[in-house]
C-alpha cells in the first residue's frame, strides 16, 4: 500500500496541542491576541479544524495549560481554555464533536470528522482539591499531565529535581484518576516523581510529549528504563515535534529525527507503547520545525514507511497505541 493510502485508512492520534491558548485569545508570552478561529483555516500556528482534518487526524487532545502568570487562577483559566474549545466545537458543523471515550474515536473515523479531547496540563488547575478533578472529568476532560515544569501541589517538575517526587495528595489524585477513567500523563515529572508515579499506577500511563533520552539528551524526554517501565503498565510514550525535545541543533529538527526517535523508542518498549503528541503550537519556529502545520502529518507515515515498519506497526503508532489506552482507561 502506498503511503497516502494507507495514512487515509489509519486512526491517527495526536496526544497533546497547546492550541486551546490561542483559540482563547492568548500567545506565547500569555498577552491578549485576536482569538485563533479553530474552525477557519488559518496561515498561522499549527493546528485549526481543517487543517487536522486535511493531515488525516482522527482524535486530538486540547491541552488545557496555565502558563505561570495565570498560576494564581489557574482554575478559572482552564475553564476559559476549556469553553473556547467548547465553543469552537459547537461553531463546527459538526465536523468537530467533543470526545469523552473510545467510541467516540471510531464514529469520527467512520464519518471524516475529529473527536477532540480534553486534558489538562498541570495539575494547578485542581489546586488541592478532588472535587474539582471530579467537576474537570465531569466536563469532559480525559487526561491530566500531572505537573508542568514546576512545583504543584501533586508534585515536582521537570524543572524543579529534589529529594521528593509525588506529594500525598499527590499519590491521592493518581488513585482517583485511576477510579474515574482519567488517563494519567507523566510528561513533565521529574524522575523522582515519575519514578514514585510507576511505583503505585495500577491503570496505563503515558507521557503524552516526551522523546527518547538516548537520541536528544533533555530532561524531558526519557531515559530507556524510564520508557521500560511505561510501557509495563500497559501505557506508551509519545514522541514529540518539540525542536528541543527532538535536537539541539535546530537545523536537525526534521522528520527524519522523529523517527530516530521513534525506533530507538520502538527498539526499547516495543512499537506497540510508541505514539504521537506533536505539541504543535507549544513551541517556536527558532528552535527548528519538524513540519510546518499539522496538514503535513502524512509525511511522518511515509517517513516509517520508507524506515521499514510494517503496516500493523505504522497503525499501532499513529493511533492504534492511543486507542487501546484510551479504551483501557477511558472506556
């Protein structure tokens, strides 16, 4: 099967965008802007309705994050983040429909339309309260990053090493996440807390944005036993087009990178615990462009073609990985 036609036949998956900030009206620096109309097909960012649907996307997860100004009302600006997806849904002739499970993946594949979904990004946005993971999940959203880069009240991030990793509460969050059918997400942790994070996950996980730490050497991305012990609980690891994350040089950042990234991970856990979570529209284009927008994401079918996989394996991380995670988790 050629490359286009088989991108065409597949579920494809992203795990993680950051688009959700421009469609509620902030850039890069969290100043006021014109909001990004998702359902228009725009020349700037890298993710809008048509766009996704042009690339092939079946599923989406809108990261809903609190940059650090917004820290002290991060509750309230996750629910602003969270009615401009919302609202852009609904603005959709119903080529975009909010997704809360599995099913709703196979009716958008089966009708060419996008199943968005839901997830937080920092678990800021809960405070130190279950009640409001419980009134988050009961709005629709079906994943949690547990930490940004920073210290939360769950745990520390990446940015922040010490001799503790997941908080009490923390460990609380996680149990509960597992009862309600939320997808926990370990990108951003710091090794401690992801290590203490695997140590009690009775459910999948994931790292919805991470690389391989042995191809690009960045705290993010994760070290070979790390991506091990994911893959144990049934879970996978997302690669990501973050120019950082992918190499340091930005004249590598390329597709042919990815998927160095990509078969080292495949090497290591498996091509079944492999998957996509671009970050399209979490980073800037001075630290190097693996595509320009995500209409361009049958290139990276093509490009684990002409590597070699099979077309099981091109399937499973595409989409077919997060699929199985999802209905694991979701239902």
């Amino acid at each position: 099967m050629d490359a286009a036609t088989l991108h065409d036949s597949l579920v494809v998956i992203d795990g993680h965008c950051d688009t959700a900030i421009p469609a509620a009206g902030f850039d890069f620096k969290s100043q006021p802007v014109q909001p990004l109309d998702l359902c228009a097909r725009n020349e700037t960012g890298h993710v809008d309705f048509p766009r996704l649907l042009e690339g092939g996307v079946t599923a989406q997860f809108f990261a809903l994050f609190t940059d650090t100004v917004f820290v002290p009302k991060a509750r309230e600006h996750t629910y602003r983040l969270l009615d401009a997806v919302e609202s852009a849904v609904d603005r959709s002739s119903g080529r975009a429909r909010l997704a809360v499970k599995a099913a709703d993946v196979a009716a958008a594949k089966r009708g060419g339309t996008l199943a968005a979904f839901l997830s937080i990004e920092g678990g800021e946005a809960i405070g130190e309260s279950l009640d409001d993971l419980r009134a988050f999940y009961a709005r629709g959203v079906r994943l949690m990053t547990l930490t940004w880069n920073r210290i939360n009240a769950i745990g520390r991030g990446a940015e922040n090493p010490g001799p503790d990793g997941l908080t009490p509460f923390g460990l609380r969050v996680v149990a509960e996440m597992e009862r309600l059918g939320m997808i926990v997400d370990a990108s951003h942790l710091c090794d401690r807390a992801l290590d203490e994070l695997l140590a009690v996950a009775r459910r999948p996980v994931v790292a919805s944005h991470s690389n391989a730490r042995a191809v690009c050497d960045h705290r993010r991305n994760l070290a070979d036993a790390q991506a091990e012990r994911i893959a144990a609980t049934g879970g996978l690891v997302a690669v990501t087009f973050a120019g950082v994350f992918v190499d340091p040089d930005p004249e590598k950042v390329t597709v042919e990178r990815v998927l160095d990234h990509v078969d080292h991970l495949a090497s290591v856990v498996g091509a079944e615990h492999v998957g996509l979570g671009t970050d399209f529209d979490g980073f800037s284009a001075p630290y190097g462009l693996v595509m320009p927008d995500c209409s361009h994401l049958p290139e990276l079918t093509a490009g684990l073609l002409r590597r070699g996989r099979s077309e099981a394996e091109i399937g499973m991380i595409m989409g077919g990985n997060w699929l199985r995670v999802i209905e694991d988790v979701v239902g």
